[in-house]
C-alpha cells in the first residue's frame, strides 16, 4: 500500500536506497551516475507501476529493505502507552471488585465455555500481561514479550464484552501485528544483546501494515459517519454543550456548532485523515488536525489511552528515518541515553535486495537477494490481512444474530460515536415456570454491567444466567420477560426486545436473524425535527418524554405523586389508555390527549394497525417546588453578602451565614438542619468546587492528575503484591488480609476526594 514514505529515508546505504523496490537488472545507475528522473507515481506512492505488474514484484515491494528506527519507536510508544492502560481501563486498579470468588455474578464472554480464573490468577494473568507491555516497550525478548501480551490480553477482551469498545480491539490487532514485525531491531535491548540485529533494516510490510490499519481505522469510521443520522447532527448533539466548544459556539450557535464542528468536522476528518496523512504535500496539516482532534477527545470521552495511541500512530506516516534526524539534534552529552542516530541500518535477512552495480567507491553494500518461502509468506499475510479488515466491518450478513440497531458485529465495525442511546424504562418479570408466580427483578441484579440492555446476545446470557440463579430463591424453571426501552439518536423511546419473549427458551445464533428483536421504527424519524418544536415550546418545568409502540403492545406506567399536570398525548396511530385503579377505558385518536391520575398505575395500548407514537407532559412538582426554596435561599445569601439583610434570621437558617465565608462552608452543611438548606448548601459546595477544577492553572491540574494516579496506581500494584503473596505461600490470617487490603484502599486526602464527584455531572464525563 505505501512504500513512498521510503524514497528519502528508507536505505542510507546507496546501493540500496537507489534500487529499493526497482527492476532487479544490471543496469542500474551506479552511485557515480546520475539517476533517472523520478516519476510522478513514484514522487507520489513510491513505488512504479511496474512494482505491481507481478507477483515476483509484489513480493520484492512489500520485502523492500526499509529504516527501523520509525517503527522502533512506535514499538516503545505502544508498549508504554499499554502498561499504563493495564492499570487502568483493563481494570489492574479493581480487579478484585470485578473478579470476586464465588460471588453470583453474571459476566458475559464472547464464549461460553470462557470462564474467569480464581481471583489470585487473575492478577496473574495481569502481571504477564503487565510484563509482555513492558518487554514491548524495551525491545527486550521482544517475540516472548509480544506473545505474553497478546495471549492474555485477548483471553482479557474475550472474557468480557461488555467492556469491548473499538479502541480495545485495536490494541489488540496491533499487539497481533507486532508479533510478526521486526520491531526490536532499533532502540532495544534485544539489539544490545545481539548486534546483528541493532539497526537492522526492516521490510517495508511492517510499514505497509501498520499504516492501512490505521489508515482502516479512520476512512471506515468515516465511512460508518455518512449514516443520515450523524449527517444530520443526532448522534452526538450533546457533545456541543461541553466547555471544549465554547470558542465555536462563541462564533456560531450550539446548534450550528453540533452540526457544522462536532459532526461535519468529524465525518470529514475521519473520511481524509488517511489519506492526508499519506502524502508529503497534505501531511503537515494533517498532524496538525489528527492531533488537535485527538486532545480533544481524551477531554471529551472517558476512553482511555486510546487518543494517546492514535497519536503515536500518526509518525508511522512520516519517513521512517525521522527519529534519525529529530534526535540528532539533541546535545552530544544525550547521546548515549536516546536511540541510534548513525545514518546507516545495515542490511537484514527479512528484506528482499535487487542487483545493483556498485561503483568502486561503494563495494560494501547488501549482496542480491532472491525472495524466499518467508518473504512470500509475508507478502500474503499482509495483503490476507488488510483484506479480512476490510471485510470484517461489513459482515453483517453472516453475524446477523449481533444486530441489535448497531449492524452486525459492534465491536469490529468502527462505528464510532455513531449511536447514543438513552433508556428510559428497563422491566425484568420473572414467572415460576411450576406455580406460576409472577415477580420483578432489579434492573442489573447479579452484575455490575448496563450493556446487557442494548445487545441481544448478551440479553440471552443474562437471562440464562438469571434462570440458574433464582432457583436458590424458590423460583422453580424460571421464565424471564424483558421489557426495555430504548431511544437511539434522540428519537422516541420504543422497545428493542419483545416483552412477550420467554428469553431463556428464545432461540438466539449469531448467525440467524434475532426473532424477538423488535425493528427500529426508522419511518418515524422525521418526528424528531417536531419535537425540537414542541420542547422549544415549553417552559422550563415542564418535561416531556417521546413514546412509540407497536400493535397489540401496551406499556404499564406509573406515575409518581411528584409529579402533576401529567397528561399523555396522541401523536401518530390509535390508543387505548386504561386507568387501573378505576376500572376504565379510554379511546384516544390523534391529536387526543388526557390528563393521568398521579400515584396510580395506568396502561397504554396500541390498537390502531400501525405503530403509535404520542408523548408523556409532566412537571415534576416537587423539584419546582425545590428550585424555588433554592431560589429564595438564594436571594438571602446574596443580602447577607451584601449587608442588605436587616431582619434577623430564623435558626435553621442560620448556616447560611457560616455557608457564605470561604471557610467552614463544609461544616456549615453538616450543622444544618433543615432538609433544604442541607440540599442548598451541598449544592452550592459543588458548584464551588466545579468551579475551582475549571479555573485551576496547569499546576493545580497537574498536581491533581498525579495524585489521583498515584492512589489508582498504588492500590493496584498492593492488590497484586497480596495476590502472587497469596499464590505463593498461601492465605494468611483473615485479619491480615482485612488489614492489607484497607492499606490498599487508602484514598486521597478528602479534600481531593469530593472534588472528583461533581465532574460525573458534566457533558462528557459519564459512562456514554
């Protein structure tokens, strides 16, 4: 795919530089001639036309004899950038909250028969992990290191997939990559060890490989983006109200700002970014976009190393001998400590080396070489490989059990952000397959995981996981109902799965369609420019919630005493709105609506051929109320500061006095008490302390950042010390552990500690 990048920098040894990837004659120039002109294609991609004229030439082209020092430094980026992930959002930090023995957890693996070790080799499998990033990022028993990695980061990924996401399967193709790569050849200690393969070059498919999966990366998430829903600004509308937009929105409106910056900018960056970062001319821009689009992302989402690693990625399409000329630059005295910067890699049994004339002055370069089984078993993994990657984000006619309104196989189709999703009600009825008693469950009852709500493949593990499980509470030969609702990109709420479905006897392959998925109700999108109108059209009380449901389907709501005025209203179709507790029905057609009985149940039924939609209005009264205690406890703060307030106040108000000084405002809450003032008080402490993260300089954030690392690094570095203790020698005393593991959850000074819970209420910082 690319071997340009190798024109200028690939081969510092004339010879070879001259004859990279040409016509494998005699008559090539000599180092003393002057060389041909270089054609256009070659300027452009770096090869001939004649490089693909056969599969001789094909192979010589991905074997081309090619500069380390690009992808050695990728190598020690990557493994570091994964060590530090290891601790972090592979879970070192909690592994024991995750992997508790003997606990009823229901986990969800892409195989069945996966099941997690006991928790003391689960650490295990950590360390080995933990090694194989850090043998990686040294180059040191680089093949041993890779395979340490990969093996028990995959067995990681598979075991849970409910924690899959796109970036977590990429590491793991690049750590499959690497295995094969000649990685360690520049800036390792493998090179120190054996100086045959210190900056030795390596064949041009490395490059070529790294460089189409990134390449793959950004041009199919594009691809994905021309989805009508991301075009028209649905996706990820929220994402405009975060502070990092205000220099947009300063200029346009938020609106315009969803539409114009987060959406069109992100469809088009991802759609070009591989292609510019491809040629020399579009380059320089390019990094400049990537890396800007990249910083934002690590502050807008919750995702990890994933910004960091595409950004390292991005000098894989520079020319390989950057690192070369970028380090030569630093002071002498440095010389010993950064990588090789000689301008010559001498040559490797892994490249291809065409006859060349050599001219008196250059007898030492690379004799000729014929490709051999291993250059051609290269070349067919590389184009193989490219191939199945270009494939596997398309396959979703053969893994049609995984469309759950994501297409196919979610975690290996690059749909990045495309889908937000919101869940508005989520019903678990469970009946005695004996008695038949009817019961309902908690929402997320034997696991820590809310995935289970949007994937039918996971739904069927989680009921059959349920059916073994509520056995031990007298429930014999269970039947398992899922009623959940969901909302994809902002239109109405609607039921992904069949309420009437008995999950755990539903047949589900991943290669058949899902039968009790229920479709996404895509002819009633164009409703979503209406309700932008209606919401714009309300005050702020009043709330309002979007309703579609298919014939012969009803909902069972129940509306809360807090909340009045709530009426429901026909959009679209026929309903049957039934109030429990009276004993009636009533028969409403579009354009209907009626007013809903408050602390009483209610049922709603589609009668009309087609799908209904309507809408719930509702003012939660009790917060309006709230909010103008709120109000008014706000209006005697500010006399108080501003010695406007004459009148002497009542004792349970008395804390906003103390509350109003910078000091004491802590203590102020916790004397407090009055409900309400409590309320407003710890209130306005969080607005206080939201406020002093946005406004901390760099050093208060960096000394922020650094201990909350440090405390996440700590306890996963004890848990694992307790843990090969444990393996090695075996369990001591139970008051020994308690006493280790609360030394292992010691947290940070509580002042640091509270501030880190306000920022789960801003755009961006939550779970997506």
């Amino acid at each position: 795919m690319e071997a340009r990048d190798e024109v200028a920098g690939e081969q510092l040894d004339d010879q070879a530089s001259r004859c990279a990837g040409e016509d494998q004659q005699a008559e090539g120039p000599t180092a003393h001639e002057q060389p041909a002109a270089t054609s256009r294609m070659k300027r452009l991609f770096g090869f001939e036309r004649e490089d693909l004229s056969s599969w001789h030439r094909v192979v010589c082209l991905l074997n081309r004899p090619t500069d380390p020092a690009a992808l050695g430094i990728f190598r020690c980026m990557f493994g570091t950038l994964m060590a530090i992930d290891i601790t972090q959002e592979r879970g070192l930090s909690h592994l024991d909250y995750k992997y508790l023995d003997g606990a009823p957890v229901c986990r969800f693996p892409l195989f069945s028969f996966l099941e997690p070790l006991p928790m003391d080799w689960m650490y295990l499998v950590y360390v080995v992990m933990l090694l194989g990033a850090l043998g990686i990022m040294l180059g040191c028993w680089y093949r041993l290191s890779c395979l340490m990695f990969i093996s028990t980061y995959w067995y990681i990924f598979f075991l849970d997939k409910t924690a899959w996401n796109n970036h977590s399967y990429l590491y793991g193709l690049i750590g499959f990559q690497l295995i094969f790569m000649d990685a360690n050849r520049y800036w390792s200690i493998d090179g120190l060890r054996k100086p045959e393969k210190r900056n030795a070059q390596v064949p041009l498919w490395n490059y070529t490989l790294l460089r189409a999966q990134i390449f793959i990366v950004y041009f199919i998430a594009g691809i994905k983006k021309l989805d009508a829903d991301w075009v028209e600004g649905y996706s990820m509308s929220y994402l405009a109200h975060h502070w990092l937009f205000q220099p947009f929105t300063m200029i346009l409106s938020v609106e315009e700002t969803s539409l114009l910056v987060v959406h069109g900018g992100g469809l088009i960056l991802d759609l070009t970014a591989g292609y510019l970062l491809f040629f020399d001319a579009t380059r320089p821009f390019a990094m400049f976009f990537v890396t800007y689009f990249h910083c934002m992302n690590s502050q807008l989402f919750s995702i990890g190393m994933f910004a960091y690693t595409m950004l390292s990625t991005s000098p894989l399409f520079c020319y390989p001998d950057w690192p070369r000329r970028f380090f030569a630059r630093f002071p002498k005295p440095l010389e010993g400590l950064l990588p090789f910067t000689a301008p010559r890699a001498q040559p490797s049994a892994s490249c291809v080396y065409p006859v060349v004339q050599k001219s008196p002055k250059t007898q030492s370069g690379p004799s000729a070489t014929q490709p051999r089984f291993r250059h051609k078993l290269a070349a067919v993994f590389t184009l193989l490989y490219v191939a199945e990657q270009l494939f596997l984000p398309y396959s979703h006619f053969i893994t049609q059990g995984y469309n759950n309104w994501t297409n196919g196989l979610y975690g290996y189709s690059w749909d990045m952000m495309v889908h937000s999703r919101s869940h508005q009600h989520v019903k678990i009825t469970y009946r005695d397959g004996i008695t038949g008693e009817v019961g309902y469950l908690n929402p997320g009852v034997f696991t820590h995981s809310r995935r289970w709500k949007d994937h039918g493949d996971m739904l069927k593990q989680y009921a059959m996981c349920l059916s073994h499980q509520l056995p031990r509470y007298n429930v014999s030969h269970p039947e398992i109902y899922f009623d959940i609702w969901v909302s994809i990109n902002e239109r109405f709420q609607q039921r992904i799965f069949d309420p009437r479905v008995d999950i755990v006897k539903a047949d589900w392959s991943p290669f058949r369609p899902n039968p009790w998925l229920m479709p996404l109700l895509v002819d009633l999108s164009p409703w979503r420019t209406k309700f932008q109108e209606i919401e714009s059209s309300l005050d702020n009380q009043t709330e309002i919630v979007f309703i579609a449901d298919f014939p012969g389907l009803h909902l069972e709501n129940f509306v809360s005493k807090d909340l009045g005025n709530t009426s429901v209203q026909v959009l679209q179709g026929r309903l049957n709105v039934e109030i429990t507790e009276e004993n009636k029905n009533y028969t409403l057609e579009p354009g209907q609506q009626m007013k809903l009985p408050h602390d009483a149940y209610h049922k709603v039924y589609t009668v009309s051929e087609g799908p209904s939609c309507y809408m719930y209005v509702y003012v939660n009264t009790t917060e309006a109320a709230l909010q103008q205690n709120f109000t008014r406890l706000l209006e005697i703060q500010e006399r108080i500061r501003n010695g406007t307030e004459t009148e002497p106040l009542p004792p349970e108000l008395q804390p906003l006095i103390a509350a109003d000084g910078s000091e004491g405002s802590e203590g102020s809450e916790v004397n407090a008490t009055d409900p309400i003032v409590q309320l407003f008080l710890r209130r306005q402490q969080r607005i206080k302390e939201v406020k002093k993260r946005r406004e901390a300089n760099a050093l208060e954030r960096l000394h922020r950042f650094t201990i909350k690392k440090y405390y996440m690094l700590r306890r996963g570095f004890l848990m694992t010390a307790i843990a090969l203790r444990n393996l090695a020698f075996g369990l001591p005393p139970l008051d020994q552990i308690t006493r280790e593991v609360a030394f292992a959850n010691m947290k940070e000074p509580p002042q640091d500690a509270n501030q880190g819970d306000p920022l789960k209420e801003e755009a961006g910082h939550g779970e997506l």
